[in-house]
C-alpha cells in the first residue's frame, strides 16, 4: 500500500470513531434528560407529602418535608381508606393508644425506647404521624349514665314495693326479710351512687379546658408502585387495601415492642377524624352524630364562613370598645360633678354669706336701710375676717411642709456623710 492509501484508511477510521462518539454522547445526553423526568415524577412520599413514590426500596432516599394536612385533601372514604387523587393514592390511619412514659422507671422507659428504635429500623414505607386536639364531649356519656339510672330507680321502685309487701304479708321470716333489706340497700346504694356520677359529670362538662389528644399514624400507597401492569379500578382498590392492610398490621406489631397498643380506623372513624378536623370550633357543639342526623352530605357544611367570623369577631369588638369608651366618659362626668360638689362645700360660708346679704338687700324696706346696712357689713366683716383666718391656716400649712422637707433634705444628706 501506498502512503496517499494509508492515509485515506486513516482518514475513513478517524471519521468512523467521531461519529460512534458523537452517537454515543446524544444517546447518554438523552438517557439523562429521561432519568432527571423520571425522578421527578416518581419522588417518594414523605412524612406530610403527597408525591408518588418510585419502585423499590424506598427507605434509603431522601425525603422532603411537607405539610401533614394534605392527607386531607380526599375525594372519598371506602373500605376503611381514604381516596386521594381519583385513585391514585390510598390512606389507612392507625390509632394509637399513649403510653405514660414519666411514670415509668429506668427500665422500663429503656424498654420504651429500644421498642421505638426497632419499629423506625422495621419500616420499609414513608408514614405520616398526626396528632389532634379534641374538646372532651361528655354529653353522650352523660346521656348514657342518666338512661342507666333510669333503669336502676325503676328497678329499686319495683323491690321497694316487693319488700313491703313481702314484709307486712307475714309468709317470710326475719333472715329472709333481712337478706332482701341487704339487696335493697345495696341497690339503693348504687342509685345514690349514680346520681352522684352524673352530678360531677355535669359539673366536669361545664369546664370548656377539657382536652384530650389523639394520635394517628397514616399509612400511603400508591398503586403506581405495581408498575405498568394494567388493572381496573376495583383490581387496584383491592390490591391497595390488601398492601395497606399488610403494612397496617406490620407497623401495629412493631409498635407494640414499645408498649403504644394500636387499631385500623374503619370508614366510620375516618369520618369523624376529618369532620373533626375540618369543624374544629364547631364539633362540640354541633357533633358528627348530629350532622349525620340532621341529614348532611358534605363534611364541610357545618362550619361557618371565614368572612363571617370575621365580621362577627369585629361587630364584637366593636361593642367592646363601645361599652368601655362609654364607662370612660361617664366616669369624667360622675368625677366633673363630684369636684363641683366639692368645691360647693369648700365655698359654703361664703355662699351663705352672699345669700344672706341678698336676703337682706330684699327685705330692706321692711327692716329698715340703717340696719340693713349694718347687717350686710357685719357678714362682711365675718368673710374677711374668715378668709384671713383662712389664709393664715394655709400660709402655716405651708410653712409646716416646707420645714418637713428641710428635715428630709438634712436626713438624706446625714445619710450620705
């Protein structure tokens, strides 16, 4: 070969290699640009989140927090699970029962505590932990005490009435007579009873501070996890309700090594647990039973508008600032009176003085101008003389002060030598 042929042979062979390299750069560029889209629309769940998680094991990757109230966000409540996204996501709650863990001793809050690390080294799926505030509504319990009290007095009415009969019929000795006293009384004991618990219960329903804490644990699964196959709608529900069920049961057992006892919340309780979620200020008055009752479809129907308690929050405050603004004014008034009455009684004999040289100026003609006269400029005479006196009392007050100021100056200055 000649050196012009070996150099177009390079020449092709250089050219064939830039273009696999340049073959190969586009498909990895286009093989990244596929993973980043595909990361972004399988990011796992996360403890408040709501994004579909990849396939696979997902308790090594990183998690982002988000808000717990989205688990909220449901179209709809079937076979003990909550439905978001038109099926896309599945919810199971857990309830969980507190353990006291400061009455507990060293051993056993040990225990406690190994239980808990081993139930998050047991989890292979994203959870969310949800705690709620509830007002204690005693009105069913109340209810429940006063038909059971009920039941109690009619009984004992009856075995009152049995007694006496039996005691002046004469058929039944004293020990028979005396055992039927003893369940009388003992029966009597437990209406007395009774009422007792429904008194203080009453009384407890009055404080509006009653609080008691539920927790929940909230399991999701996402049926994309199963992949491309293709099932219909109650194929997946099914499916998600049984790996729901299962991972439910997992956690369950893996909290109990802690001593925190656990249930699934059937369709039921969900609803109570949304409903109370969204009418917070409204449960305790107007209860989940008495919606369902009164015939309402939507969850959200008994809680007023935001717009509404706001302008019932202002037309309050509003009558606030009205009440005292008007305590405020009457106050000065009732305090410009009473000065005014003060100074009257302060300037009385000068009054008295006044109206009585204008008694005598009327009666002159009668009494006579020279004695009229002589009696005006006696009052005349007594004013001065009671306003020197006046003067002088106040002239001595002052001195009197001015001296105990001269003793406390002395006084401060010993101290300070």
């Amino acid at each position: 070969m000649t050196d012009n042929q070996i150099t177009q042979l390079l020449t092709y062979l250089l050219a064939l290699m830039l273009t696999i390299f340049v073959i190969l750069v586009i498909i990895f560029i286009i093989v990244k640009v596929k993973d980043n889209k595909r990361k972004k629309q399988e990011k796992p769940d996360v403890i408040g989140g709501n994004d579909v998680p990849s396939s696979g094991n997902t308790a090594t990757k990183g998690y982002n927090k988000q808000s717990i109230n989205k688990f909220m966000e449901f179209d709809k409540i079937e076979d003990n699970m909550i439905v978001q996204k038109n099926g896309s996501r599945y919810l199971m709650v857990i309830e969980c029962q507190g353990v006291n863990y400061d009455l507990m001793s060293a051993m056993e809050q040990t225990s406690v505590e190994e239980g808990f690390i081993q139930f998050l080294n047991s989890l292979r799926y994203p959870i969310q932990i949800y705690v709620q505030t509830r007002t204690v509504n005693l009105e069913n319990s109340i209810a429940n005490y006063k038909r059971r009290v009920n039941e109690i007095e009619s009984t004992l009415r009856k075995r009152e009435a049995e007694y006496e009969s039996n005691r002046q019929s004469g058929l039944f000795n004293r020990d028979e007579l005396n055992a039927q006293f003893y369940e009388l009384t003992k029966l009597r004991n437990l209406y007395e009873y009774g009422k007792d618990i429904i008194y203080n219960t009453e009384q407890m329903s009055l404080n509006k501070n009653v609080l008691n804490k539920q927790y929940y644990i909230i399991i999701s699964y996402y049926p994309s996890e199963l992949g491309n196959t293709n099932f219909d709608k109650e194929e997946l529900k099914n499916i998600a309700f049984s790996e729901l069920y299962t991972r439910c049961q997992s956690t369950i057992a893996a909290l109990s090594a802690s001593g925190v006892n656990g249930k699934i919340l059937d369709s039921n309780s969900l609803v109570e647990l949304l409903y109370m979620a969204y009418n917070r200020d409204e449960a305790e008055v107007f209860g989940l039973d008495k919606a369902l009752a009164a015939g309402y479809d939507e969850l959200y129907s008994t809680a007023p508008e935001v717009i509404e308690k706001k302008i019932a929050a202002l037309d309050q405050e509003i009558e606030d600032k009205a009440v005292t603004k008007a305590e405020d004014f009457v106050e000065k008034a009732r305090t410009a009176r009473e000065r005014k009455l003060e100074e009257r009684k302060v300037h009385m004999d000068d009054i008295i003085s006044e109206m009585a040289k204008m008694i005598i100026q009327d009666n002159e003609p009668y009494i006579g101008k020279e004695v009229a006269t002589d009696a005006i400029n006696e009052i005349s005479k007594e004013q001065a003389d009671r306003n020197k006196q006046k003067e002088n009392n106040e002239t001595e007050e002052k001195g009197e002060d001015q001296d105990e100021q001269k003793k406390a100056k002395r006084t401060r200055r010993a101290r300070t030598a």
